[in-house]
C-alpha cells in the first residue's frame, strides 16, 4: 500500500474567469518530472458553473 505523503493540488476554473494557473502547473509537472508514490498531483480544473455556490448565469 502506498501512503501519499504529499498532494499538490492544481485549482481553477476558466470558464468563471480564473486563469486556471494550478491545473497547468499540474500538467507541467506531470509532463516535465517523475514523483515518488508518496506524491500525489491532482488537478481540481472545475468545469460547470454549479460547483461554485452563489454563482448565476
């Protein structure tokens, strides 16, 4: 069992606006370097307006 010792999370949205700069750095990362098992790249790119409370179309 592999125990993620840290998470790099990558967050933005483009579609509200959001320049969507930590879900690129997660590709980069993911393109440019390998990482132990314990490290763990997730990019949180929202897609749909519904995640984003309080927001109207």
């Amino acid at each position: 069992m592999t125990v993620t010792a840290v998470t790099v999370l990558g967050v933005g949205n483009v579609i509200l606006g959001d320049d969507a700069f930590g879900p690129q750095v997660v590709r980069r990362l993911q393109a440019f370097y390998r990482f132990d098992p314990g490290v763990a790249l997730v990019d949180t790119t929202a897609t749909r307006l519904e995640v984003s409370p309080g927001r109207t179309r």
